[in-house]
C-alpha cells in the first residue's frame, strides 16, 4: 500500500490522518498514512527513514517547515518564497518541496464566499504563518494588502519580499488606520496563548471579514473581538487545515478530494 506520514514534533494531536483517511476513503485511493514524531534533532535522517521505508510522501508540520525547504532538492514558487515546505514528494530525481497553507488559506475564504478580487487585506503577524500566505494573497487579485506586525521590522521584512508582487504596505499594530478593511487575516500566533494582537478596532467596519488562522473548541480571543466590533462574519482556521490537506492530496494522488464532509467530521473531532 502506498505510504503517506505527517511528521513533527509535537504530533500527537495531529488530525492530518484522520483528514487523509477520509480523502482516500472518498476518492477510492488505496494508502496509509501514520503520524511521525520526529526527534528535534534528527528531522532529516527520520524522513529519509520514511523513504526508504516505502514512504512516497509526506506533510511536515511545526517546527520543522524551514528544514524541510533546506531538504527538498526541488521547490514550487511558493515553498521558494515562505522560505518552508509543508508536503514533501519523492520524485525519481529527488524530493519535491511544495506549500500549500497559503492556496489553502484561498480555498477556504472562497469556500466562505469572502470576495478577494479588489480587497483591501490587512494581514496581522509577520512570522512563518504569514510568510507563507503572501504570494498567494497577491495572485488572487487582492487590490492591496498590508502587513501589521507587534515588531514593525518583521513585517518590513516581509513587505521587501514581495513589494514587486503587487501593492504591499507594511507597519507595526499601532498605525493610523484611516478606513475599515475588506478582509482582515490574523496570522500571529496570539491566539494559541489566549490573547489577541492589540490593535485599534478601526481596522473593522460593518463589511469586513475577519479570519483567524487558529483553531480551537472555543472561539478564538480575536474572532470574539472582531464580532463585538461588528465584522460582518468571522472565520476560523480549520477549513484551512482542510484545504491545504487537499492540496497535498492533490499533489501526490492527481485528484483534489472534495472538503466538505471532512469540513464537519474535524469539528465535530474538536468538541
Ligand atoms: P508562526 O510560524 O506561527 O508564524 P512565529 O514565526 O513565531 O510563528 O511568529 C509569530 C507571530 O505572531 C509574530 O508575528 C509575532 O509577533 P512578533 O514578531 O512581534 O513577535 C506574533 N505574535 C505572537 N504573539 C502575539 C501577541 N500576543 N500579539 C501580537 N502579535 C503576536
């Protein structure tokens, strides 16, 4: 059977295979796929034991994206611009090193009907996370999109990265915001410690979606915030997690498995 693993370290909570699972189930496809702790120490030498095992890919998850971009000896564009790999592929010449958080991020809001073309985007956090939704934010057709970071430099960082890509501002969470946005994306970590970036409410209007990428049984400190300021819907990030899967899936079985169902089963995994 052919054989697909997430690996990481912590793992444990990893709902990659039940989500897999289910896409192969779907999709008729015959395959395993196991969850991988890997040693802090030893990533590389535990995917090429994978490999040699049988292994024909594989998803990496914290902290081990960036080594898994130095490990990859072929990279998509957008694995070359977040500097991190999240599906490693076996390739007849190599491994193959693709990202799919950001187009996942994309699936998402337009599984949610957020309307991209000509936004206004406001993107929060200026680390791995939004690194590696940059380049697909630009190419769906956003108007412009600005990067507001705790530490400003970070986010100036990532504005130099991509400047030539499209209309991209940057600047710390204290700015002088002048009108509400069309979408607001929280990718800092913030909400994994229960506290939510602090940053002035004129950022939400009455038509503005607000997602954050992180996930929980409770709604996240920042989602409760925006609604209290009137956002006109707010989304989490497992529909996220969903469809960057499907990417991945995509990727190495050639057919995109259809989310939907997978969508309800992980919440309901969640409570
Ligand atoms: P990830 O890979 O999840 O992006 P990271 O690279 O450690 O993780 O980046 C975390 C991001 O969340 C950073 O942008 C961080 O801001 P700083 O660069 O100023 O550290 C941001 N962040 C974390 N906690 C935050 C908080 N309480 N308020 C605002 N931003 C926060």
């Amino acid at each position: 059977m052919d054989k697909y693993a997430v690996i990481g370290n912590p793992i444990a909570h990893s709902m990659s295979p039940l989500i897999h699972r289910q896409f192969a189930e779907q999709t008729g496809q015959e395959l395993s796929y196991e969850k991988i702790l890997s040693p802090l120490e030893h990533f590389s030498e535990t995917v090429q034991d994978f490999i040699r095992s049988g292994g024909m890919g594989c998803n990496v998850t914290l902290p081990f994206k960036e080594q898994a971009f130095q490990l990859a000896t072929r990279h998509s564009e957008d694995a070359e611009l977040a500097g991190a790999v999240n599906t490693l592929s076996c390739e007849e010449e190599g491994i193959f090193g693709d990202n799919t958080d950001g187009e996942g991020l994309i699936n998402d809001l337009k599984y949610h009907q957020v309307p991209l073309t000509k936004a206004r985007v406001l993107l929060i956090g200026a680390g791995g996370a939004a690194r590696g939704v940059l380049l697909p934010l630009l190419r769906a057709g956003v108007d412009a999109l600005h990067i507001a970071n705790r530490t400003p430099s970070k986010a100036q960082d990532l504005e130099k990265l991509v400047f030539k890509k499209g209309n991209v501002s940057a600047s710390g969470l204290d700015n002088k915001w002048s009108q509400p946005f069309d979408i607001i994306i929280n990718a800092s970590s913030s909400g994994l410690s229960g506290e939510r970036p602090d940053i002035s409410s004129e950022i939400i209007g009455q038509e503005t979606y607000v997602y954050d990428m992180v996930y929980g049984q409770q709604q996240t400190p920042f989602n409760q915030w925006a609604e209290q300021q009137g956002a006109v819907k707010v989304i989490d990030g497992l529909g996220m997690l969903v469809e960057q899967a499907a990417l991945s899936f995509s990727i190495w079985r050639g057919v995109m498995p259809d989310t939907q169902s997978v969508r309800q089963a992980l919440r309901n995994n969640l409570s």
